[in-house]
C-alpha cells in the first residue's frame, strides 16, 4: 500500500464571467513499494522485494498526471490504458473534460478485461467459451458471472487523477466499484492509501480549502505525509507535482531547508515541558485537584 494526496490551492473565480473557476492542483505519493519478485535462491520461487524509491506517479498526455497505491501491476496497466485513452483526445475540443473523466473509466474496465482470461482459465473455462459458447450450462455461467463481478469489485487499484483542461482543473480519485467504476470527482481534496483517513484527519484538523495558497497548501499536504509516516506502509520519502493552469506539471524537488523552517515555525510544538513541576501545578489549581504519588512524572 501506500499514500497518495492530491488536492486544489489557489483556487479563485476568472477574470472573465461565466470562465470556469481557476485552481492549481498538488498532487503527492511516497515512494515505498514492496512487490513479488523472482528469486532463484529462496523457497518459494517468489520473495517480497521493498523499494523505498519507487515512482507512483505517472506522467499523462495534455499534462495530466496519476498517481496510485495498491497492485504495483494491475496499477501498471490502469495507467497504461489511461496514456492511451487520453492521448487519443483532442483537448482543445469543448467536450475534453468529461471526455478525460469518461477516459479513467474505461482504463479500469479494459485493465479488467486483459485480466479476465485468466480467470475463467483457473476455472476451467475459455474467454471464448464463456462468451461464445452457446452450449455452456447457463447456471455455470451465471456463477463465473458472478465470481468475475466479485473479482473486478475487488481489483486492486485506486488511482487520484489530476489534470488542466480549458473548461476548469479535473481532479478524480477512481477504483472498481458495483457494476463500473467508481469515479468521483472534487474541488477539495483526496486521500487514497492504507493510512487515508489519517491523512484527511489532519488536512480536516488544519481546515485545509480550496482557496488556500498553494505554498500554504503544499505544506499541510507535506504535514499529512510525514503524520502518516508512522504506518509502516509509509516511506519515508515523497514525489510531489504542481500543476498550475496553462502550465506543463512542476516537479516539486530540491526542497533544501524551507519544510524544516517552516515546521518550527508553524507546525505543532513538543509538549515535553508539559512534564514538569511547574505545569503540574498549573494543572492542579486549574483542574482543582491533588496528585497523588502514583500520578505525579517528577
């Protein structure tokens, strides 16, 4: 698993009315990846590799970007399928926008279908004879029907999908759901990742909108990513990507101090004096209390 934050800044109205609402969009992903590996010295034939530095965000066509968390393979190929459904688009047409969202969708239902011979394989049945074979028992194959739609709502890929277009930011998070996929679209923020709801925990705790900076914004979003960090699923390192209206993605790197300057003098301060004598009577006399020995730290 992993943690993947995308989320809109700066966002305010255009110059022109009736003009699409303008926003800039951050999109981040730690980059600690375990997967199955060969290995010709170990039993069994396949080991669990960790990669601390491995990418989850792809570069898109029309300057649009993905970044996932789950399968590494099956995310692989939803990405995969996604460049090729974009890059087919023209988005100079009034219609790109939900032509790109239309485009997610159909990267998870083609990734399910490259699949699905392997599933109907493991169950003694042919692509071709399940969909063509009209002398297959049709309780059998009302039941591999339902064992394939148990497989794709289970597919393990989720992607956050963000992307400029002329008719305003598309920012989509995405993953099999009951029947199609599960394409949900926001202005706000999106969190994806075993430790999601932490992530949008803090981002909640620091009120986090729309129409905060971008440099306010990609520090709570920054702040999200080191607060998830004690799930072990979580790297310790982390790709981040601007996308700013009319402007190929930025990549945010070569950081230097600033994040560390910054959390001193905006992030949450150490409460270590806090087991002192001098707070401990602050707290009886405001609580109107008496500690007792087995409660007192000094």
């Amino acid at each position: 698993m992993t943690l993947v934050i995308g989320m809109m800044a700066g966002s305010k109205n255009a110059p022109i009315p009736n003009d699409p609402d303008i926003s800039s969009i951050l999109l981040c992903a730690d980059t600690l990846a375990s997967y199955v590996a060969p290995s010709a010295l170990a039993l069994p034939l396949q080991v669990v590799t960790t990669s601390p530095y491995q990418s989850k965000i792809y570069p898109l066509p029309h300057g649009f970007v993905a970044g996932f968390c789950d399968d590494f393979a099956v995310s692989h190929h939803v990405a995969a399928v996604l460049h090729v459904c974009l890059e087919k688009l023209d988005p100079s047409e009034p219609a790109f926008r939900s032509e790109a969202r239309k485009a997610v969708v159909n990267a998870f239902k083609v990734t399910f279908q490259m699949f699905r011979p392997q599933y109907l394989i493991s169950w003694g049945v042919s692509e071709d004879e399940f969909l063509h074979d009209p002398q297959l028992d049709p309780a059998l194959k009302q039941e591999l029907t339902t064992r394939l739609n148990e497989e794709w709502e289970r597919m393990p890929a989720q992607l956050i999908v963000a992307g400029q277009t002329k008719n305003g930011p598309l920012l989509v998070n995405a993953c099999p759901g009951g029947g199609m996929p599960w394409v949900r679209e926001t202005t706000s923020y999106f969190a994806i990742g075993s430790p999601a709801e932490s992530a949008l925990s803090w981002l909640r705790f620091r009120r986090q909108h729309n129409g905060f900076s971008v440099q306010r914004s990609c520090f709570h979003m920054f702040e999200a990513q080191q607060f998830c960090q004690s799930d072990p699923a979580v790297g310790r390192y982390l790709q981040a990507v601007l996308l700013q209206p009319n402007e190929n993605p930025l990549h945010l790197k070569g950081r230097g101090t600033l994040l560390d300057t910054w959390r001193t003098e905006f992030g949450l301060r150490s409460t270590d004096k806090l087991d002192s004598g001098e707070y401990q009577a602050s707290f009886e006399t405001a609580f109107q209390i008496k500690l007792n020995e087995g409660s007192k730290n000094v």
